[in-house]
C-alpha cells in the first residue's frame, strides 16, 4: 500500500528528529536542527541534471538562540501534529494547520502562532530538514485540478474509474501519496493548463482518441497536481506533454511542470518532471495554423514577464526558447489555446493535436 | 432525457427570434428586438417572492439605429452560433465563444468582436430577450467545484456514482443541463464555500454520517455550480444549507445561492435557492463554541463591506441578519470555517454540524 510506505518514512523521520533533539538535551547541550538553506543564492540549475537543486549550503536552528526560540518552538509542535495527522489517517489544510495549533502559551500573552504564514515557514524548514514532502506529513496542498481518461485507481478504500465520468472528470485531491493505481489504457499525459480547454478535449473524447490522459491545473498546476502528475511519469512510466497558452505565463507554467519552482528546489526531485516536452501553443502555430487574427496583444507586464524569462537559465541556454520569446516580443502578441476555436471547435482536437504530437512536434 | 428537452426549448426560442426578424425585414420594418432592461434601477428586491427579480422596462435594439447597429450583428452571429453548437451537440466556454466568432467583416478592417466582454455582453442580451439559460445555448459557465456523496448521475452516456471517490469527488462542470438523476440517498445539501473544508468533510465521511451531498464551488459558488445545486434541490426535493465563513464574504456568497446576484437578476428563478438556511459560522459560534482566540480582526475593506451589506436589502430586513453583521463590526473580528480545527480536526463533522443541524440552529 502506497499511503502506508509513505507514511512509515515520514513517521520514521519524525521520529529521529525527537530522538536527535532528545539525546542533544539530556547529554546536557542546547538542542538544535540542521537544514538546507533556501534562498535563491543557494539554489542551482544542474543542466546534466535538469533540475532545480538546493546547493550545499546549511543552516542551524538553535532553541538557545533567541532569534531561533520561537521558530524552534513551532517545529517541535508541528512534527508533533503532524505525528498525529499520519498516526490518525487524516490529513489537513495548511490553514487547518494552523488553527489546530494555535494556542496562547501558558501565563503569558504569547499565541504559539500569528498565522499561517507561520506555520507555513516551519513546515518548509521540516520538509527541508527531514526531507520529507508535506503530502507525507499529511499536510495537503490546495486541490484544485482534475483528471480524465482511462485509469483505474485505489484510494482510501474505494476503487474507481477516472473515465466515464460524463463532462466531469475526477478531483484531484491534495493529497495523492495514498492512491494506488490499479489499470491504466493510455500513451502519455496531456497536461493543460486552462479548465475550459480540458472541458473542450473531453468533450471531443480526445482522451479515447489520442488514447491519453487529461489533466488540468486550471493555470499554474497546484503541486497537489504536479505530485500526482510525477508520480504517474514515473510509475506508469506515462511521458508528459504539456499544452498551455503560447505567452510567458504558459511558458512558466510549464518551466514550473519541467524543471520545478524556485520555492520549492529543495523537493524538485519528487515533483518536477524534467522529461516533460511541449506541444503548444507556440508563436510559429501562428502562420503554421493561420492564426493571426486571434492573437492577444502583449501588455506591458507580458513584455516585462518576457524579458525576465530570457534571463532564466533553462530557457536562456534554450535556443528553441529563445527564439520563441524573441518572436513573441517582435510580433507583440501572444496566442491562447481557445484560440484555435477560430478554425472549429474541434480542430484543436481532430487536427492541432494529432498531427503535431504523431509528427513528434514539440519544444524542449 | 434532461438535455433534449433543454435544447428543443432553446432551438425553439432561437427559431422564433430569427423568425420574427426576418419577417420584419419581409414587411420592410428595421428588425429590431426586446429584452428587459438590466439596470440596478430595473432590478426589484420582492420580499414575498424572495427573490432579485427583473422590473417591467424593456429595451429594444434596433439594427438600423448606428448605435445598435455593431451589437445586432453580434446578436444574430452568436444566436446562429448557439444554433449550431446545439445542434453539433457542443458546448463553448465564453472565450471559445470570442474566438470561434471573431473575423474581419469582408472589405474592412473592423472585427466581428474585439474581446469576449463584448460577445459576452450579447450573450446576456440574448439570455434576457428569449428567457433561455446560456448553459441551454450550450454556453457554459467556469466549471469550478465538485460534488461527493450518494448520488447516481447519467450524462453524455455515462452512468456514475458521486460517492466511491477517494478523497476527490466528481468534477461539477459548466454544463449540466443534460445530468439526469438516478438515484440518491441523501437528505440535504451542504453547500460549502472552501475546498479545504469539503476535503475535511470527504476525509471524515459526513456525506455518509449526516447523510447528505457535499457540494463546493470554491470560494463564490460560480454560477455553473448554482444551477446544479438549483436542479438538485427542485428535482431532488433537498433542502440547501449553506456552510461557509463567517465574514461578509461568506455572507455575500450566501445571499447569491439564496437570492441571486444583481448581474443575474433576469434569471435568478433558475439559479436561486430562496429556501437555502445558513448553518454557519455565525457571531454566537465563538462564545458557544469558545473560539475566541482564533478569530482574525477585521480589516478596513471587511469593515466597509459590512456596512455595504447593512443596506442590502435582504440584510436589511432581517433581524437576525442585521445581528449579526453589528455583532461582526462590535467585536471586529471574522471567524472562519477552518477556526473550528482549533478544537480538533474532527469538531467540524462530529459535533458542530449534527449539532447545530440536528436542533435546526439556522439562520434565515
């Protein structure tokens, strides 16, 4: 069982991060926590690699020192929680979290948290420190994204089917370390970035045609939704395809789906998906498909975006990419996928993406 | 079957409006059309009837008037693409509706639309002139919240269940019109304003527990969601109780289930639950649940919204109402859905709603 390896390995570390801080007390030392540190300066793109990564860089998390007592306070409390989460099967929001453990301290006028920012901050620092995903903690990421196609799955005691679901499709909940998954019948994973553009392809039956499975993030995938997506590359072995707007922000998503964000280098290994590849939209669909009267007009926070990106190191060693951007800033426009209803509805489905995924037409 | 019946109102209706223009421009008249008009001015709140509810002014758009002259055009292309899209057995989100509309008029450079607020705009005109839902023109609204619980559904040939999940739940999307309802065992409607809530009450199985259909539309229910809840509670016969923050956000989302929204005004027949209780959270919830240390202050834009609901009139006319909004802006404080982990996870489904549930505790 999945859920059960997950949380044996995340019940397993917590327990030697009491254990660690136990044995530093009684052998009379102030007790204290390692981590990597997690700031921008500390972060790598390993090309051979592909990946975000965290460099060598550690930091000390010191009960005796005043500036780290109360952060040291809130980790020992949320280990402990979360102990609890995994020991009672449940799971919980980061805002959840948050409530559960807010308390004024005993005689004094101190709450154990202000906020969730809080708690959020402690509980990056534990996922650093014991290199262990939130998910596996039984904290859960926002749910929001769905799939449909033809996969069978187990969880929490039920069994299902992420097909034949009408014009729905199946939630995917923020936490999937539990989901087991029984039969799947398709090639690769399409991942879209816009929830209108899902309802379009499951309404043309792409999913049966192009014998795929759908996924959608509706716009930057949640990680909820990049966990699971990674978990299915790598245990179906499924390749990823990715099919987002033709502008920076698509462009992002997708570096995100690839390569990992910077917030979270630290678990980039367990989320992003550095196989992935690119379907569209891309500025050359425009002439290749005719495309030129539904282009958007670039704003100024599209050229800004634009430039930005140019300087980031996975699209910046990219030819392929650069030369996107370069044409997105010449021509001025950027391109949506609904874009491709100006043909007809289903041209996106009978037309755009078969012939460029058969042609193997796809960027980096 | 649900949906057949929905188009044949809907081509109908579009058949009568092409009818009665072309028999103008027979009887060489400038074809023109009606619709009330839907300005806040024209807009009744009808305390019997409890409902936002269009006045008696109409409006007439005239193709021969120049300033009606753009938005006519627009109207008959959207309307002839309604027609198709029904008939093709498609459905198109707002923005597939723009692009799969938008050309240059042959000899000029003006374009059919210039931005999907404009097709948008005509689609309401057409909503309001031949009383027929978008969703019947098979345009459809965002698909945003999911549904769990013992309900068997039949759509686009499918036949499923929305309980047997895991911890997701069935995808509400845009369009609905064609969901028949098998069968159910359920009571109520819990119609929730978080996602992270919804995921509490999956993981605690209170669909199952206080038998009834947990619904979400993830902060505002979108109007996609409200129609289904609509349809579920008139073809069901289950009430709604509505579970959301206790804040004037939550109260707002409350009054559009149960009222409708001034935007939507013209249809809020079909969208509004006028019978809808609300369950929580209330002002009383933090002294009789001791909450009081995990409420959050209000802020300014809060304070300003309170006092905005103050002379809404559906506010403004409840005792109870009015209550608790001056109880909200006396103690400055919101309490949200979530504060309720501070006494334990399982408070939620456990105790505060059989409780408050089982003795009836709601307001109006």
């Amino acid at each position: 069982m999945k859920g059960v390896e997950s949380d044996k390995i995340a019940l397993k570390r917590l327990k030697e991060f009491g254990q660690s801080l136990y044995e530093q007390i009684k052998n009379n030392k102030p007790p204290s926590f390692k981590m990597p540190t997690r700031t921008k300066a500390n972060i790598d793109f390993i090309e051979g690699d592909r990946r975000l990564k965290l460099g060598e860089r550690m930091s000390t998390r010191s009960f005796l020192n005043y500036s780290h007592t109360r952060k040291f306070m809130q980790s020992v409390m949320v280990a402990a929680a979360c102990e609890d989460y995994i020991k009672s099967g449940r799971t919980v929001g980061k805002r959840e979290l948050y409530y559960n453990l807010k308390h004024s301290l005993p005689n004094s006028k101190q709450n154990t948290f202000e906020d969730d920012t809080e708690s959020g901050a402690v509980l990056n620092d534990l996922e650093a420190s014991l290199n262990v995903l939130r998910e596996q903690f039984h904290v859960i990421a926002k749910g929001r994204g769905s799939i449909y196609g033809d996969l069978d799955l187990r969880q929490a005691g039920d069994e299902f089917s992420c097909k034949g679901l009408g014009r729905g499709g199946w939630v995917i909940p923020g936490y999937t370390e539990d989901v087991e998954f029984l039969n799947h019948n398709a090639e690769f994973i399409l991942a879209i970035e816009n929830d209108a553009m899902m309802g379009r392809l499951i309404e043309e039956k792409v999913w049966k045609k192009l014998n795929c499975l759908l996924v959608t993030g509706e716009g930057m995938f949640p990680r909820g939704v990049r966990r699971f997506i990674k978990r299915m590359h790598e245990e179906l072995k499924l390749p990823v395809i990715a099919f987002v707007d033709g502008d920076p922000w698509g462009f992002y998503i997708y570096s995100v789906l690839k390569y990992g964000s910077i917030q979270l280098a630290h678990l980039s290994d367990r989320y992003a998906v550095p196989d992935a590849k690119y379907v569209g939209m891309t500025m050359d669909d425009i002439d290749e498909y005719g495309l030129q009267n539904v282009t958007e007009k670039l704003k100024d926070v599209d050229k800004k975006k634009i430039k930005e990106e140019m300087e980031y190191p996975w699209f910046k060693h990219s030819k392929e990419w650069m030369n996107q951007l370069k044409k997105m800033l010449e021509k001025g426009v950027r391109l949506e996928q609904q874009a491709l209803a100006n043909k007809s509805l289903s041209f996106v489905a009978e037309k755009y993406l078969p012939e460029k995924i058969e042609a193997g037409k796809f960027l980096p």
